[in-house]
C-alpha cells in the first residue's frame, strides 16, 4: 500500500467516527498531512481546549503535549499512536525537585515550561510555552510583586525569558536542555551561513544563547513558520535552526522559498515514533485503553489550575 492509499484510509476512518486529529510541526510530513490541526505547543492546547469537540482526540505529539491535552478535556479520550513517545527534557526536573527549590526560595511563583510531567506542571504556579515564556514570566512576577522566578526545566528558555523580560530566572536545574536544539553550535552557524549568505537565520528559544545572538529571528515553531509565511518575496531563503519537520512542513507550503536546515540530523527521535500505521490502528480501535493517555485525577486538578492560567494569559 502506497502513502497516499494509507492516508485516504486514515481519512476515511476518521470521517466516520467523532475524532479530531492534532499533530505537532515535528510529526512526520505524511502525519501533519493527515491531521485536523497542525502547530505549536501552544496552538497545539489552545486547539485541544476550544476547538476539540469530537469525543475522541488523536494526539501526534510527544507524551507532555498528549497529557496537557488530556488535563483539559478530562471527558475526552485523547489518544496517543505511540505511548513511547516522549520528551527526554522533562526528565531534567521532578515534583521533588521543585519542591525542593520552592523551600530554598519561598515567595518566588514556579513557572514550569509545558515539557514537564503532569506531577512537575502541578508543583506549579503557572505554565508556559517557548511562544510566551517571556510574557509569562513578565506578568507572573508583577502578580506576585519579585523580580525573580523559579523556571525549569529548560535552562536555555528560562536564560531567553530573563533576557528579554529583565527578570532574574532561577534555572531548575541548571543543565536541563533539548537534545536536538542544543547540539547546535557557533561553527555550524558560520558554516551554514557561509553557504547561504542571503538567507534568515530562524533559531528556536531552546537553541543556547551565542547561537541564538546569531540569529535573525527567534522565536517558537509556529512563530518561525509566520515569519517565512508573511516575509516579503524577495526574502525566500531561510536558515531552520529547529527540528527537521518544521522545515519539512515550511518547504510544502510555501514552494517558492528554499529552507536549509542550520546542520544535518535535527531530528527529534520521540516525535518520529508515530507512524500513519499506528494512527490507522487507533482509528480502527479508538477503545483500546493502552493508547489512552490518562492522568491521575488529583494530579490533573492541580495541574489543569497552572495550565489554565497560562492558556488565559496569553
Ligand atoms: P514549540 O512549542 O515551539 O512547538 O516547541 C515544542 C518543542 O518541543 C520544542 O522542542
Ligand atoms: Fe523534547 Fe527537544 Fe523533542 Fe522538543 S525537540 S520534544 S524539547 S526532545
């Protein structure tokens, strides 16, 4: 069976039962293909809370985002293709760590980006996203009257929300990172940029500091794909420093520009665990308990409450 013969049946599937299909832009392109809604973090929960009204939610995303969704649909069955798929960052921080620096710095709000656990996002004053993180912490210290927060577990995201909020960010811990984005070095950047002097440099916020500082943009998956999307014409060469889908999906949609990815392998292994297969199994078996993604309830009331504060904020 080719691709296209998969992805008709998926479709079919899908139009006959009450789901809706969500994918991340670091998904396979033959699953963003197929999907109801494709987009950031953010996008990604804000879709899962307005807009998905079908009894069951396909999630084409790593574990946290399928969680997340799951915390605000608890009357949902939010199904994930492959359980294994999961983000190694939010492995960096534990509710017990938190726990820990909130009695080495009491009065200070925790801001907990959304690739945490469930049990880590309830230790929490409020969430974020790479798309807010700034906002977010800029607002939460005004509420709680500091000029420092406690921001975990990317140590990257939490120095680019100090950065350009001017509020201190206390790192939780000090090493967490993205494997994929922090890889990216200075000598990959004057290498890349030598070949394709023309082009825009757009780098994700999990990217380290000195490659963000050479960048042209900054900014989360979604926020990269509207500025290649709404650059004027004659800017039609851009340099991706972020997973290799994004690049793939920018590539698709706007065929008179040229993507260059900033080095070879950006490619997140967790999110390429689903496959169209899996997503036809699911369809075809949208009962089976061991895909659903639940969370404990007493977890999820304390997690939803920092969810939904960030999802009014922004
Ligand atoms: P975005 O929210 O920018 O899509 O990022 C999610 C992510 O996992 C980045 O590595
Ligand atoms: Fe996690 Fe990095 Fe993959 Fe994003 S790209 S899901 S942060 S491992």
């Amino acid at each position: 069976m080719t691709v296209k013969q998969l992805q008709e049946e998926i479709l079919n599937l899908k139009n006959q039962n009450d789901v809706i299909i969500l994918a991340h832009y670091y998904q396979p392109i033959e699953i963003q293909e197929i999907a109801d809604y494709v987009g950031d973090s953010l996008g990604l929960s804000r879709t899962a809370k307005e807009k998905a009204s079908t009894e069951y939610i396909i999630f084409a995303g790593v574990d946290f985002m399928a969680e997340t969704a799951s915390i605000i649909n608890q009357d949902k069955h939010v199904l994930i293709p492959n359980y294994e798929s999961c983000c190694p960052m939010a492995a960096f921080l534990t509710p017990e760590m938190v726990r820990e620096f909130k009695r080495e710095y009491p009065g200070l709000p925790v801001v907990v980006y959304v690739n945490s656990t469930a049990a880590v996002k309830a230790e929490s004053d409020i969430c974020c996203t790479s798309a807010n993180a700034v906002k977010i912490v800029e607002n939460i210290s005004q509420e709680f009257n500091v000029e420092a927060v406690l921001f975990g577990p990317d140590a990257n995201l939490a120095d680019y929300a100090e950065q350009f909020s001017n509020i201190e960010t206390i790192k939780m811990p000090d090493k967490g990172h993205c494997y994929v984005h922090s890889q990216i070095t200075v000598d990959d950047i004057k290498t890349v940029r030598e070949k394709y002097p023309k082009a825009k440099l757009l780098v994700h916020p999990e990217c380290i500091r000195i490659v963000r500082e050479l960048a042209d943009y900054v900014g989360s998956t979604a926020r990269m794909y509207n500025y290649a999307k709404e650059s004027s014409p004659e800017v039609n060469e851009f340099i991706i420093g972020t997973e290799i889908g994004l690049l793939e999906r920018m590539a698709q949609d706007f065929p008179d520009k040229n993507f260059y990815l900033a080095k070879n392998k950006l490619v997140c292994y967790n999110m390429k665990k689903h496959n169209l297969e899996l997503i036809r199994y699911l369809l075809e078996n949208l009962n089976d308990k061991a895909f659903e993604v639940k969370v404990p309830s007493e977890i999820a009331k304390r997690a939803i409450k920092p969810i939904e504060k960030m999802l009014n904020f922004s």
